[in-house]
C-alpha cells in the first residue's frame, strides 16, 4: 500500500518520534490534528507494512497493512487473519486498525 | 508646458516619497500583535461557553511521495458535542473512515469499513475523557486545541508571530484573518466577525519540511443542535467484532504487573 514510510521516517526522525500510532499519515491524522502545535502532516508512522517488510513476520511486530491474500478465521469470537504462514490480530493503535502478527490461535 | 509637466512630476514624487520618509521613524510592529492573541482568546472563551454545538469539517491534507511530489487528501469530520458527557464524530476521508462515540459511560471507536470496534469505560466528562484518550490511547480529539486558547493551557507561549491579514469572506461569512508563526509552523485562522466569534477556516503550513505542505479546514458551526440521546451510544450492528485497543493490549501483556489496567 505505501512504499514510502521507511524514508521519510528517516529523513523526518527529528518528527516522528511524536507521531504516534494514531498520527499515522492518514487524512484523519491530520484531520486529529490539535490544531496547528501538533500537526506533522509527513511524519510516518513508526509501525511497518507487511508487504514492505517482505520478511517472515516476527510475532508481536505491528503492521499497518497486511500481506496479499489473506483469509479472516474467527477463533473464540477473535478474527485473525491468515496470511501465508503469519497470524495477524486486529487492533486499534489510536483511531486506527493495526494488525500484530501472533502465534497460530488455538481452537 | 514643458516646465509644468516637469515641476508635477517632481510634485507626484515628492508626493510619494514623502509617506516611504514618513513611515521610516515609526516604531516597528510588534511581530506579536497583541490584538491577534487577544482575538484567539476570545474565540476560546466563546467556544467554551458553548454547551452543545455540531460543527462540520471540510478538510484537505498535503502529503509528500517518496519522489518529492506533494499531493492533496480530502475528508470530512463531522463532530457534535453536548457537555459535559457527550460527543459523537463521525470521520469519513480519502484514506480513513471511523466514527467514535462517547455517551458519559463508554467511549467506542468504530470502523465499519473494517467491520471493528473497541471500547473502554470512559471518564464521566469530556475534559476527563480528553486526557485519557491522549496520554493513554494517543487519540487526539479534533479541534480540541482551538478551545483552549485563553486558558493556562493554550500555545500562546510558542507564538514568536501573530498579525492580522484583513477581512475575508468564508462561505458567505465575513471573518477576520489572522497569520500565525511559531517554530516548524505557520497557520492562519479565519475567525467570524461579530457576536459569534467561531473559527471558520484554519490553515496550518508546515515549514519544517521544504515542501511545505499544508492542513486547510472549513469549518461550519451550529450553535443550536438538537441531538436525539442515541446519537452518542454505540450499538454494535450484526458481524463486527470487538478488537482490544493495543494500549490495553500492551499494559494486560507485557508482565509488568499491570494486568487489567484498563482506564479509569
């Protein structure tokens, strides 16, 4: 989805370490903005995306996006999603859905 | 005719000179204009003396590709607030679509494009409840800040510019503009003229970056909304499902004692 986080997050590490999750470079982030003290309009996230990564995703990381092709499994009323051989987890990081990748859920 | 035309030229130059020789012992303005800082407080101190209002807001984003190339996002939030206990959001954007709810006893954030939600008790006041969603979830509310100037909590200490513009129309409204610089940024407001004043158009430009890409919103007010009490409560519709937020994922898991931490 977006290919460009890792550079800018480096040209704008002065920035990004305020911008939390939930400042993540969406419309709402800046439309969150607390007006003008607060406003980083291309300052990155610091979570990855799958698909970027490209590696085995390591339990526990946190992604933006997921992978092509995954497929949703409810287990205990949690929804997972099946990407290759990772399990993502759902989450709100702020006002925004992140997947962290977890160990196979147990039936 | 020769000589007349030449003495009215060096008249009209003299006559315009003389306001540059004039003007040059006046003391500099303030780059601070009391006046505009004062204007801000006032639209704080008005908007706080609002116990229920819906504002909507138009907004577009600039963002930067990794070539370099700035492009613009569009969205709307659409926000309605009934102090102390109640405030719903509705956010639909190029790039995001969410609504939160607060009702006095939980607050909701749900994504019905993702088919989630999660949800904590909340405080039982907006103020209370604005703090929790900062320190605890990062979740900023929008606009909040503009109801803060005049209190010990505004920004007016990171202000090193402040000037007004002039007066512009912003949909049909006659406001008076106001520029503002502080360090990585400057932003504009535009703030209604008259017995309501409102902010009706904000831009902030960020300076840091040398793209300077800029956060623009329109924004339009009612004062005297009628809000039906369901307007504020979260019901869950048929298939979506309850996610945890990764901050009370985080204080349940990470062994440090904290388990159950969920806000108070």
């Amino acid at each position: 989805m977006t290919t460009n986080k890792g550079t800018l997050a480096s040209r704008l590490a002065g920035l990004t370490f305020f911008v939390a999750l939930s400042l993540a470079a969406t419309t709402a982030q800046a439309i969150f903005v607390r007006t003008a003290v607060n406003y980083r309009p291309v300052a990155r996230a610091v979570v990855g995306t799958a698909a970027v990564i490209g590696t085995a995703a390591v339990v526990g990381s946190v992604v933006r996006s997921l992978p092509p092709s995954c497929s949703t499994m409810v287990v205990n009323n949690v929804p997972y999603q099946h990407c290759g051989n990772a399990y993502y987890q759902p989450q709100y990081s702020g006002s925004q859905v992140t997947y962290v990748v977890v160990n196979p859920p147990q039936h | 005719m020769r000589m007349l035309s030449t003495s009215f030229a060096a008249a009209t130059a003299l006559a315009l000179a003389a306001p540059l020789a004039q003007a040059k012992p006046e003391p500099a303005k303030p780059a601070v204009d009391p006046a505009a800082i004062s204007a801000l407080q006032k639209m704080g101190e008005y908007l706080r003396n609002q116990p229920a209002f819906a504002v909507q807001s138009r907004a577009t984003t600039d963002d930067v590709l990794p070539s370099g190339q700035k492009v613009q996002y569009g969205g709307t939030v659409d926000l309605k607030i009934r102090r102390p206990d109640k405030m719903r959001m509705d956010i639909a954007g190029d790039r995001r679509n969410e609504r939160m709810y607060y009702d006095g006893k939980t607050f909701t954030v749900f994504g019905d494009k993702a088919g989630f939600y999660a949800a904590f008790p909340a405080p039982a006041t907006l103020t209370e409840l604005k703090d929790v969603l900062e320190k605890r979830y990062a979740i900023d509310l929008p606009l909040a800040d503009l109801f803060y100037w005049g209190t010990e909590h505004d920004g007016t200490a990171a202000i090193t510019g402040a000037t007004r513009v002039g007066v512009a129309n912003v949909d049909g409204f006659m406001t008076d503009h106001y520029a503002f610089r502080q360090k990585d940024v400057d932003w504009e407001l535009w703030i209604e003229q008259g017995g309501r004043p409102v902010p009706r158009k904000l831009v902030i430009t960020t300076t840091a970056d040398k793209t300077k890409p800029q956060h623009s919103m329109v924004l339009n007010w009612d004062l005297a909304p009628k809000f039906e009490d369901q307007l504020f409560t979260f019901v869950p519709p048929a298939n979506v499902h309850q996610i945890e937020f990764e901050a009370t994922r985080r204080a349940n898991g990470n062994g440090n004692g904290n388990k159950g931490g969920r806000p108070q």
